[in-house]
C-alpha cells in the first residue's frame, strides 16, 4: 500500500514538474471534467432536458489529444447520433412502435454502423436509435415524440460544442515534442543493434547466438517505427487549428519537413540494418572456409561510426538543431571514413564479392547503402524547411 502511494505521488510529480505523459493525461482528465460539467449545467438548468446525461457525455467523448481529432470526432459522432434518431424516426412513423419496428431499428442502425466514413463512432448509431426508440416509447403525445428526439440532437450538439471550446481555449494541446520522442526512441534501438554489431565483428566473435540476437534486435527496431510514425502523425495534427502554434515560442516546431525526411531516412536504414544482420547470420551458418576478420574489423568500425551518428539522434532537440546538425555532418565524415577502411580491406583481402552465394558482395552493397541513408539523414536536419535535399538511391526525394 505504502508502495502504491509512493507512486502515485512520483506521477503527480512528474505532472507538475515536466511536460511528459503523465501532464498530458491530468490535463485531459480536467479538461473533461471542465466540459462535461459546463455541459451537464447547460443540459439541466437551460434546456431542462429530462435526461442531461448525453451532454456531458458528449462532450468527455470528443475530448482529444489534438484540436484536429476533436472537431473530426465531434462531426462524425454527431452525424452518428443524428443518422441514429432519424432512423428510428423513419421506422416508427412507418410501422408504429412495437417489437418489430424495434428489431429493423436495430437491423438497419448497425447496419450502418459498418459505414467506415464513420470512424470510431460507428457504434453510436445504434446507441442514439435505441435511446431514441425508448424516448419516443416514453412521450405521451406526438409533439412530446418530437421533442424528445430533437433534444437528444441539441444535448449532442451542446456536448460537442463544450468539448470542442474547452479544448480550444483550456491549454490546446500541442504535440511537436512527440515527433522528437518518437525519433529519439527509434535511434535509441539503432544505437543498440549498430553498438552490438561493432562489438562482435570487431572482436571476430559471431556466434550463432550472437548472430540471432542481432536480428532480434533488428526486429525490435523495426517495430518501433511504428511509435515514431504515430509520434510524427500526431505532432502534425496537433498543430491544425491550434491557436498556441501562434506564440512566438511554439513558431520554430511549426515545421516537421526536416523530421519527416529524418524518419524515411531511419526507416529505410531499418530495412537495410535487417537485410545486413540476415546476411551475417548466413555467413555465420555457411562460411567455414575462408576467414576475413580484418574485413569485418573494418566492417565493425564502420558500424560504430553509425552507432555515433544515432546516438546523436537519442538526444534531438528542435531547440539545438543547429548545434546538433552540425556535429552529426561531422560524424557523417568520420563514418564515410570507416566506409573506405571497409573497402580498402575487401579489395587488401580478396573478398570472392561476386559469389552470388556467398554473403560478402551483399555486406558491401549494404554498407555504402547505409552510408548514403546516414549522410541524407545530416542533409536533412542540416537544410532548411522547403529546400530541396538529394533524392535516395532507390529515387524517393526526401
């Protein structure tokens, strides 16, 4: 228990020192509680509905991590409760209330509940006719019917509006410092797989554990591409209609170009990182003739010399881009450096690169792809929002 309350106190912390998760999570809870009460007060006391209850909770359900995702959910929710109430309308005026008006009401909401332009609130179809059918059921007159199905509209559209204008006007949030996470993260697991390459290959020691760990840690990177991709996603949506982007301190993370080109670079060295650690492990399982350790001493420098360049990007920080850029071309030079070690010792030792079988031509390919993927990933941190930047090897511009 003394445990629990330990850390329940470090969140709250952690939520009132530092941007981070844990205050994004406790402004969104009292931004939600901020609109659903001005929702519930609006319901009871100004429209005096019967049942305020789809207020509130309208307005908690299009309460979003960003502006853009609020008003997109507000619209489609509302569409979905309006389709809902005009549905069991259309039905119940044609065949009377009864069990089977009730049962093609439940046919024909879900029915269009399968409407992907819907979204998540598909399901709210069916939600708003069923309350509808029972509101409608309750009423004594047809006037009353007619009330009480247009009230469940104007407590939507009341929801709606209190959530949007409360997350509007109560700390829009903003997301840019996602993008960096996201990035940040990612080049933390190719930092991981670039540093257990080096050590294994510059001490010779590829082992076929050491060799499946590789790929497992290859796997790992290519799953968090994902989290940056999301990362990335979100930080561009929160910026759309936010006021705060407007603040003279929020103008320089107003541009993600230079990170969008950062994560295609990342992303396709995650591939090629994946194709070098297969043909590792290949070489681990098939050659037993020849050996080539200065090769793949060479090989290992050149991988640490990629291990600096994202160990770079663990700490990217929009607020020290320049500096930051900076120092990454110059490890940009010192791994184009290793990369001519590497093909000094292949051409020294007589590596068979042209054995379709064996893995060694493959290693080589893999390096100088690598190579240009790194150097467009300075270029791009380097070059300024809408200048252009050379277009990769397979000829997507970054």
């Amino acid at each position: 228990m003394k445990q629990r309350a330990i850390r329940t106190a470090d969140w709250f912390g952690r939520a009132v020192r530092s941007s981070g998760t844990e205050r994004d999570t406790a402004l969104l809870v009292v931004k939600s509680t901020l609109a659903a009460t001005g929702a519930w007060w609006v319901a009871e006391h100004v429209i005096g509905a019967e049942s305020p209850a789809f207020a509130p909770f309208s307005a908690v359900l299009t309460m979003n991590v960003t502006i853009h995702r609020s008003l997109w959910q507000a619209a489609r929710y509302t569409g979905a409760v309006i389709a809902g109430v005009l549905l069991q309308a259309a039905v119940v005026l044609l065949t009377g209330p009864s069990l089977l008006a009730f049962a093609v009401v439940a046919l024909l909401a879900l029915t269009i509940g399968r409407w992907p332009a819907l979204g998540e609130q598909r399901s709210q179809v069916a939600t708003a006719a069923f309350f509808a059918f029972s509101a409608y059921l309750s009423a004594e007159s047809t006037v009353g019917r007619a009330t009480e199905l247009g009230q469940i509209v104007l407590l939507v559209v009341v929801g709606c509006g209190f959530g949007l204008l409360v997350n509007l006007t109560v700390f829009p949030p903003l997301r840019y410092r996602g993008a960096e996470h996201g990035l940040r993260t990612l080049a933390q697991e190719l930092t991981t797989l670039l540093r257990e390459l080096a050590d294994g290959l510059d001490s010779g020691d590829v082992d076929s554990e050491r060799a499946e760990r590789w790929c497992r840690l290859s796997d790992r990177a290519d799953r968090s591409l994902a989290a940056a991709r999301s990362g990335m996603e979100t930080a561009e949506s929160s910026m759309a209609l936010n006021p705060r982007k407007l603040l003279p301190r929020h103008r320089p993370h107003r541009e993600f170009v230079r990170y969008r080109r950062v994560l295609g670079a990342l992303e396709r060295t995650v591939h090629q990182l994946a194709s070098l650690t297969r043909s590792l492990q290949r070489w681990r399982q098939e050659e037993n003739t020849y050996s080539y350790s200065a090769a793949l001493t060479a090989y290992g420098r050149f991988a640490a010399a990629l291990g600096a360049m994202t160990e770079l990007l663990t700490e990217l920080d929009a607020d020290r881009l320049a500096e930051q850029s900076a120092r990454l071309c110059e490890l940009s030079a010192a791994a184009e450096d290793a990369l001519e070690g590497v093909t000094e010792a292949a051409r020294a030792h007589d590596l068979p690169l042209a054995d379709p079988s064996r893995p060694y031509g493959v290693l080589i390919v893999e390096a100088a792809r690598l190579m240009e993927e790194f150097r467009l990933t300075a270029d791009a941190l380097t070059s300024r929002p809408g200048e252009a930047v050379p277009a990769s090897a397979d000829g997507r511009d970054r």
